[in-house]
C-alpha cells in the first residue's frame, strides 16, 4: 500500500502528525499506546478521540501489536460540558 | 427529573422503544444530542427494489407514533455525558443541565453509531468532509457540499450517499480507495477494502453479481479488481475506482483537487499518479458502534468484527450486564434502520417485563427476535457480509457469561 506521507496529521485537535509520531516512537521509545498518547498528546485533545479514536487504535495495533482494540478507556464526561452545568449536576444529584 | 425509563438517543431504535414504551404507559425521559428526532434515518433516501427508501418519512411516522404518548418527555439538544448507578436505577448527566439529571429505573441505550475517518495528507482543509455530514447537507438542509468531489473510502455508506449526492446533482470523481501504511491502517488493505465491497448486498449494488460469488475466491478478486480500468466501474451511476488509491488532497485556502494514484498488479505499489479537480473530499471509513456509555457504565463489551466494532454483550432480551440497562440499535452492531427499530421493540418489552417484575426468560424473546432476523433478511443494505456470524458470536459470549461467576 502506499504509505501515507510523514506529514499527514493523524490527531487533528493537536495538530500531530504521523511523522511526529514516528519520531517520538525512535526517540523516547514508548512501550505502549498510552505512553506514545502521553508523549505526543495524541488523542488528548478537545474532542478526546471522539474523531480520532480509530486512528489511534490503529497506530497502537501497528506500533505495539497490541491486539486489543478496546484498550483505550474512555472518561466522563463523554461530551464537552461547562463548568456552569457541571456545578448545577452536582447541586441537583440527589 | 424522575422517570421510569430514559432513552438515549432518538433514532430508529430508540424511537421505536420510545413508541412501545409510551404505549405501555410508562413516563419516559427520550434524550438526542440533535434538534430534529429521527438520527441517521433524516438523510436517508435511495432506490430500494421499485420504491424509494425514504427515511425523512419513515422518521415522521415513528415520531408522530411517540408524540400520542404524552408520558413521554422529549428531551433534544441534550447530551447524556455520565451514567452511574443510583438507587432507585440510574443516574444520567445532561448537558446542558434543565434537568441536569435523569434518574431512571431502566435504561435504553440507543446511541447509534459514528463515523471512522481516513487520515489524508492536507484532511484539515476546508472542504474535506465525512461522507455522513455531505449526506446531512445535501439531504437534510438541501445544501450541496460543492460541485465535484470524490468520496474516499468504500463501504455500503460510499455508495448509498453517493448515489444521493448523484441524485442531488452533484458531480463525483467516483469511489477511490483509502490508503494505508505500516503505522496507520484504518480500513485495512486494498483486498481488506474490496472484499467488503464483494459482500455488498442491496438493490442489485453489484452489476458484476453474476462475477460476484467467484469473487470470494482471492485470486479472481485480486485480477478483476486490479485491472478494473482507471476510470472505474459504473455502480448504479456511481464510479467505482477499486485500483485507485487517495495519496493526498491539493489546495491551499481550501480543496481543489485530489492526487490518486493507480495500484500495480499484483503488489499493491504505486504505478502513476496524477491530480483530478474537485472542490470537495468525502472521507468514507465506515460505521462504528458507539461504546462510550457502555463502558462508563462498566457494561461487559467486546469486539466484533462482523458488527463493525465494540458492543455490549447482551441477552435476547436485550439487556446488557448491568440490570436494567438494556442497549439497542446501531449500538449493538451497524445494521440497517429495519433493524434497528425491530430491535427498539424487543428492547422496550424486554424493559416493560423488568419493570413489572416478569419474567426475561430467553425463551420468551423469540418472536421478537424472530422479527428482528426477518428485518435483517429484509434490508435493503447489509453492512457485514457475514453480519450473522457476529450475531452468534454475541449470543455465544452472553451465554458464557451466565456460567460466569
């Protein structure tokens, strides 16, 4: 298959692209998706892999050969929320 | 607010379980991220046998069978961003808040399915769009998104918005194919990508039908798809291009052109490439499941290929490993909006047996289940060739779970 140019940016909230990824992978040598995530901040961004988030599996499966495509937890809160509705949740939980 | 049951999302599924809860009179919380109900069905129109698949009307007609149970509270334009347990049930988390919780004795989870995007060179620009939002432009706002794209990317959800794009008048380069890499590979290889396009199904999508069963064999698929001519192979209007791969997008401002690239014969290199104008790109990676409520729950789920993705692993009843919190629609696998509303049904009964304390034998689901499998046979588009292998699959691993301890 072709291979898709360095500078294709895989993370678009961060703005990371493959050839970021593949540098950072030679010269911190993460061991895994999360670490490359902690390193890169790939994923991290605003929409908190709701878009990329098949992307990012597919660099940990090719880069780690991790298997697992689940791997990846996933945080509240699920959507982006302000702190107004946040603060007004917690005064109306029971 | 207080409720008996909250439904997450207000597409096929969830409508109809919406429906068949009103029905039962129960007081029901129906929560969409969107304005308008109705989910993926606003957008879908094609030709389907003689008729005209029409989902702005099939939406109508489920919504106008909710709007008579005046139990049922519509909540649109919220956001469920957390779901715990509390008490009495379960707790859900609304953005924006007014109510801010839900608090609900039974769950249905009807959260549908989101798109996978295909990383390109330039992607960022503007006119680069997932194939789903053209087909919310187009069909829904009659806005067309420009005068000449390409969808990269083939899969059922291509070719079904494609042929509406055609029929909106808009111009294509055809359907090319997505690239890939040693690190990044999100639709898999150029074979991964044409034997999901041989198992398509739907209103003869296939003229080389007759070709079709000889193209399970590898051999015949690799020869024919690698000397289709570069133009493509006309697919009821829609140019299938199955040698010719995406490389990058070109423009500056915005989109104003593709680079594609022919594939060799037999080891998937680049022969040539050259550039095609259009003013827009269609990024096509298909369907996936959305898992998120499922496993902040701490729902068990687990990956099935054949229905595109992580679901929740479920009893026929539709409920999933946490009580009272049953999961139904494109949430459990991509099917289509046939079954998916077959599968709000059963969902909804199978919340209404919890909820009055009668019996989930398995057994009992079978007409409803039976119902559901004569959707799947009946549906004009089949987004797994093998979409009842995941279904066993599932079954399988449910009933495991019950010799769990």
């Amino acid at each position: 298959m072709p291979t898709h140019n360095d500078e294709v940016i895989l993370c678009r909230c961060e703005g990371i692209t493959l050839g970021q990824v593949r540098a950072a992978v030679q010269q911190l040598q993460p061991t895994s998706l999360r670490e490359l995530k902690l390193v890169t901040r790939l994923g991290m961004g605003m929409c908190q892999g709701r878009v990329c988030r098949p992307i990012i599996q597919s660099v940990g499966q090719a880069m780690f050969q991790d298997r697992s495509e689940t791997r990846l937890a996933y945080q509240i809160p699920t959507r982006p929320v302000s702190f107004g509705d946040f603060v007004k949740a917690d005064d109306d939980y029971e | 607010m207080a409720v008996e049951v909250a439904v997450v999302g207000a597409g096929p599924a969830g409508l109809a379980a919406a429906g068949e809860l009103g029905a039962a009179g129960f007081r029901v919380a129906l929560i969409d991220e969107y304005p308008i109900p109705g989910g993926r069905l606003l957008g879908q129109r094609y030709h389907w046998k003689n008729l005209v698949w029409d989902g702005k009307q099939q939406a109508e007609t489920l919504v106008d069978n909710v709007r008579q149970w005046h139990e049922v509270r519509w909540l649109l334009q919220r956001s469920v961003y957390d779901l715990e347990r509390a008490p009495s049930g379960w707790a859900l988390s609304l953005n924006p808040g007014d109510p801010s919780v839900v608090y609900a004795q039974a769950v249905v989870v009807a959260t549908g399915a989101t798109e996978v995007p295909i990383p390109l060179v330039n992607w960022t620009l503007p006119g680069v769009l997932a194939v789903g939002a053209a087909q919310v432009m187009t069909a829904v706002y009659g806005v067309a998104p420009g005068r000449r794209g390409v969808v990269v990317g083939a899969n059922p959800l291509s070719f079904a918005i494609a042929e509406e794009l055609l029929e909106a008048g808009v111009k294509l380069a055809g359907i090319v194919m997505a690239p890939g890499s040693e690190n990044v590979d999100v639709v898999g290889s150029l074979d991964d990508q044409w034997q999901r396009i041989v198992g398509l199904r739907g209103g003869g999508a296939w003229p080389l039908r007759t070709l079709g069963r000889y193209m399970t064999h590898a051999w015949v698929r690799q020869f024919l798809m690698s000397h289709a001519p570069k133009s493509g192979v006309p697919i009821r209007g829609v140019r299938l291009r199955p040698n010719v791969v995406a490389t990058a997008v070109e423009g500056t401002e915005r989109v104003t052109g593709i680079r594609l690239a022919r594939i060799a014969d037999h080891d998937e290199s680049i022969r040539e490439g050259w550039s095609e104008p259009v003013d827009f790109v269609c990024v096509s990676g298909g369907l996936r499941p959305v898992p998120d409520l499922f496993r902040i729950a701490r729902v068990k789920t687990a990956w099935v290929p054949e229905l595109s993705g992580e679901v929740p692993v479920i009893s026929p009843w539709g409920e999933t490993s946490q009580t009272g919190l049953f999961a139904v629609g494109n949430a459990i696998g991509v099917e289509s909006a046939l079954v998916a509303i077959a599968q709000g049904h059963l969902g909804a009964h199978g919340v209404t047996r919890y909820l009055r304390g009668q019996s989930l034998d398995y057994r009992l689901a079978e007409p409803d289940q039976h119902r559901i499998q004569l959707a799947r046979e009946q549906s004009p588009i089949a987004f797994h060739p093998k979409i009842g292998q995941g279904v066993e699959h599932l079954r399988a691993l449910f009933l495991e779970s019950l010799g769990a301890p």
